[in-house]
C-alpha cells in the first residue's frame, strides 16, 4: 500500500523502500511526487499524453511507436509515389509532424504565437493548414466526393495523409491518380502558409536573436532558473535550479535526482523544486525562468490546479500562496547555468541538495550569465 511507504508530511519512506523494493522500481518511486492532501484526491491519469489526458491521437502513437521503421509498408508506399521527389519529402515531414507550422515553430521557441496566421482562429497545426483552415477546407469541399467529406474532416493527420495516397475514391474527376494530385495541392497549401507572413499589428512571430543572454528580473524581483535532464540510455532524470537577485548575485541552488522519468516530468520537477525551496527563503516576487515550452503551458493554464498530473496541481498551489510568481519562456543558452546543475546531480534519492554557495564549477557559467560573452545561434 501507498500509505505504508509514504508519511503524513507528503514525503515517502526512503529507508524502508530501499530494503524492500528492487532498485529499479526505486528509480520509477523517485519521480512520482509523494501523495498529498494539498493537490486533491487521486485521479486516473494517461501516462502517454502530454498533459496526462488520454487523446486517440496518443494512443495512435503510443500503438504506432515500436511499428515505425523504413521498411513499414505506409513508408515504402510513400517513397513508390509517382511524384517528385521534393513532395514525397513533404509528405515524409508531414507524416512525422515536422513541417514547421506555428505550433511546431511555438515548440521550438520561434515564435510565440501558435496561431493560423490566415484565420487566426485557430492553432496552426498540420492538418489545420492542410485540411481545416477555412480556405483550405472550402476548397476541399468542392473536390471531395460529398459522401467521403465525413471521413475525410474526421480522420487524424496520418490516417488522412494515409487515407488520400491510397484512395481512388475521393475523387473523381480526373484521370491523374488522387494520391498525385492530393499530394501536388497539399504541397503548395502548405507553402502557401507556411511563407504567409504575421501581420504586423496582431502577430508576434519574430526573428531569433543574435545574441542570446541570461537576464535577471527586474528590481524588487528574484529569478528562478530551472531546467531538467534525462539520460538518453537510462532514462534516468534529475532537476536542478538557481535562485539569483537583481544583480545575479547567488542566493540559492539545488539539484536533484528524479528517477526513471521524461524530459517533460524532469522539467516539471525541476519548476517544483525550485519554486519550493523559493518559498522558504520568504521571497515576495519570483520570476521563474525556464526553457520548456511545454512545462510552462502546463503549469500556467487556467486548468493547472485540476490537472491530472499531480506535480503540476502541486506546483499551482505553490503558486497561488501569497506572493508573485511569474514564469517566463527563455532560450536554452539563456538557461545554461540550471542546465548545469541538473546534470550535475550526484546523489541518487529523494531528497534535493541545496548549495548555499555556489560550487566551483559553476562559477564560469555565473560568470558568462553577468558579464558574457553572450551565446549566438545562427
Ligand atoms: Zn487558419
């Protein structure tokens, strides 16, 4: 039973689980955050969706992941296609969710506007630019055979993307093979959107900088930096931060192991730990700086505090005790120094290690953050 391994102040039995369990479910143990009266009542919660919501789409990939190889059939009848090669490595990005659209663009920090910029009602994602955006589908529904508009509007992208290279059906009114033509039109939709430029009073999209560099928060401001990282073989995660004033001058760090554990969950953890050690150096404005688009959505939507992933409810209540938090987005270079730290994890438990002074080896990372030479990304 849960209980007989955790304690009423919301943290687990380390000792008794180290004698009694395998030290590899330890290391799953690790990253699941110890129950809580604070964060509610125990909810079901879909391990494969990002935000633990199930979604069709999730399960697709989740039954889909080990099946993706050169040889699976949906590839071989994609590199058959008697088209130019350059639209067969469109429909192989668009296959993999790679096109650059706004939201793919949001998730690698190059914009911060995942909105169609020809509706702007919409995220841009692959199917809405080439299937649901209002121009895009009205010209769909002059072409499709009316009795395969159901299916064709329902469908998820690589069903439908399947769904288009491998039906006669859809269309009848020529005698180039659907797949040709579709593949022809999706083509030159997507470039359409894809080069369509934000108008420049509504859109944000912008160029990335030259120059990228850590910034404190303004006066009267502490920043919290935090990052997470996950071994790439053991899957094994850890967290670090920092706590700095407006000069930079160093409050606080931690870093801490988090077990068997995802690049999302680390950075979560990450966020949670550093906002719990923020509060109890009594700090009244924090602004929390980190470089995870996907945390920093989770953890600021409006739904945070009923979120089915528990680190998350408990980071909302974190942030909703009386003081102000605020989190911003910033480049990975920008968060180099908590990147550090959380590589730099050496004690495998619970509990996190906290660095009044500063370690040796961080000390040119705090440096380059003051003073320079900033990063440059091309
Ligand atoms: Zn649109």
């Amino acid at each position: 039973m849960v209980c007989d391994v955790s304690q009423s102040n919301s943290s687990w039995i380390w000792n008794f689980i180290q004698q009694t369990l395998q030290p590899s479910t330890f290391q799953h143990i690790l990253n699941i955050q110890p129950p809580n009266p604070n964060t509610g009542t125990d909810r079901c919660s879909w391990f494969h969706g990002k935000n633990g919501e199930f979604s069709v789409k999730s399960a697709y990939n989740l039954i889909t992941k080990e099946l993706w190889n050169p040889t699976d059939v949906k590839w071989i009848k994609l590199w058959h296609l008697p088209i130019p090669e350059r639209i067969k490595h469109f429909l192989w990005i668009s296959y993999r969710d790679r096109l650059l659209t706004n939201v793919n663009r949001c998730a690698r920090n190059l914009t911060d506007d995942p909105l169609c910029q020809i509706c702007r009602s919409a995220n841009e994602t692959l199917l809405h630019v080439l299937r649901d955006c209002k121009q895009t589908a009205s010209l769909w529904q002059l072409i499709i055979r009316q009795q395969q508009l159901q299916d064709f509007f329902t469908l998820g992208t690589n069903e439908w993307l399947m769904m288009n290279l491998d039906s006669n059906r859809l269309f009848a009114g020529s005698k180039i093979p659907w797949k040709t033509l579709f593949a022809s039109l999706a083509k030159n939709w997507a470039n359409y959107f894809i080069t369509t430029t934000p108008d420049s009073s509504t859109g944000t999209a912008f160029p990335r900088p030259k120059l990228i560099q850590w910034r404190p928060a303004p006066a009267g401001w502490f920043t919290l930096n935090t990052d997470g990282a996950v071994h790439h073989t053991s899957s094994l995660g850890s967290a670090g931060g920092i706590i700095r004033n407006k000069d930079g001058d160093w409050i606080v760090g931690f870093n801490k192991a988090v077990g068997i554990s995802s690049p999302l969950q680390a950075e979560l953890w990450g966020i949670l730990e550093g906002l719990q050690l923020a509060w109890s150096q009594i700090l009244e404005h924090l602004q929390c700086q980190t470089d995870c688009a996907e945390a920093l959505t989770l953890v600021t939507s409006s739904t945070a505090a009923s979120s089915p992933v528990s680190i998350v409810r408990f980071i909302a209540s974190l942030i909703s005790k009386q003081w102000k938090v605020d989190f911003i987005l910033i480049r990975r270079e920008a968060n180099a120094t908590a990147d550090f730290l959380a590589k730099s994890t050496v004690v495998s438990n619970d509990l996190p290690c906290i660095y009044i002074e500063p370690p040796q080896e961080i000390i040119p990372h705090l440096a380059r953050d003051l003073h320079g030479p900033a990063f440059t990304r091309s």
